[in-house]
C-alpha cells in the first residue's frame, strides 16, 4: 500500500456515502462520516508537518517547543478521530436497530431516482441487508483511509516512503483496527519516528509504481 491507497479510500468512501445519503435521506450519518474521512485528512497533513519541521529543524536548539506543539494537536487530533469514528459507529447500529425500510425509505419519492443499477425501483430488494452492507463497508474504509494516512504519508530527502512509528500503536499488529486499541490519553512517548523500508519501495517500482 502507498500514499495514493489513502486518496483513493477516501474517494470511494465519498462515493459511498453519497450513495448511502440517496439511499434512505440520512444526513446525520452522511455528517459523521465525511466529517471522520477529513479528520483523517488533517492528520496526515499534521504528519507531513511533523516530519518536515523536524528534518529541517533537527540541528536547531529551539525546534523542540514547535514539534512539541505539533504533537499535541496531532493527538488531538487522533482523539477527536477515535470519538467521531465511535460516535459514527454507535450511531449507525442503533439506526439499523429501528430502520425501516417501508417508512424510511421507499415512502421517500426521491430515494432511488439517481442510481438505478442495483434495482432501486423495486424497493424490496436490497432492502436492509444493502443499507447495512453500506455502513460496514464506509467504516472498515474509514479505517484504511486513516492508517494509510497516518503511517504511509511521508517521505524521506531521497525519495523513499517511511513509516510513522508511535508506541502504542501497533499497525504491523493489529493493521486497520489499530486506532481502536491506541490509547491516545496515556501516550507515553511524546514525539513521531519514521523509518524506511528501501525493499518495499524497490519493490513497488519493480511493478511500475509511481510511489
């Protein structure tokens, strides 16, 4: 996986979500999860930011207090990611508790007017099990999109794709669900390490990548 994995979860998720908001007019939904896709976003512009003061300012005597700063914001940040994505995810399930499809959807004229590929005029099918396939896949999307951005999203001088490195957070472990487990409130260590792996980049281009 590489940086342009990120972008394209979150192009797909977009796309999802729109579908999903046609599907049944649920704008709360639709809210929490564009809002979770560019939480995302800021975190990895947040990374970026963090790697790059601290390679130009790594002979400086007083770049400690700014990537200090940096990191605080960025655990924040995470925070505000863990509480939107668990907020989306409670939601989402208490709605399909009580969803019904007859009520909440096909009462709705405009429900199926944009995308008549999967037999939206009938309303019947799909029904349920469509909705919630929906939501489960935006969720598991959300969390590629954000372990793509947050560990796979910068690059040393020469080019090279690095990883982000934070104790507690154990993505080589866990992999996707590695936000679930991280404590952000008790994070020990208080910067970011990046390290290169020059075999998986070979190994990309071997293949005609354009990481």
């Amino acid at each position: 996986m590489n940086m342009r994995a990120a972008g394209q979860a979150e192009m797909l998720c977009y796309v999802l979500i729109y579908i999903r908001f046609i599907k049944d007019n649920s704008l709360a939904n639709a809210v929490l999860s564009v809002l979770v896709v560019f939480i995302s976003q800021f975190i990895q512009q947040m990374v970026i930011l963090y790697e790059h003061r601290f390679r130009v300012g790594a002979e400086e005597v007083e770049h400690g207090e700014e990537l200090s700063t940096i990191f605080k914001v960025l655990m924040r940040s995470i925070r505000y990611f863990q509480i939107a994505f668990l907020l989306q995810f409670f939601s989402s399930m208490g709605y399909h508790l009580t969803f019904d499809i007859s009520e909440d959807v096909c009462s709705w004229k405009h429900g199926y007017i944009f995308t008549d590929v999967i037999g939206e005029f009938d309303c019947g099918r799909g029904g349920k099990l469509f909705v919630f396939g929906l939501d489960l896949v935006i969720l598991l999307l959300e969390l590629l999109a954000f372990d793509e951005n947050f560990t796979k999203c910068v690059r040393s001088p020469d080019g090279t794709l690095q990883e982000t490195h934070l104790d507690g957070y154990e993505f080589h472990r866990y992999g996707i669900f590695s936000i679930l487990r991280f404590d952000s409130y008790n994070i020990e260590a208080h910067e970011l390490k990046f390290t290169s792996d020059r075999h998986d980049v070979l190994q990309a281009e071997r293949y005609g990548s354009t990481v």
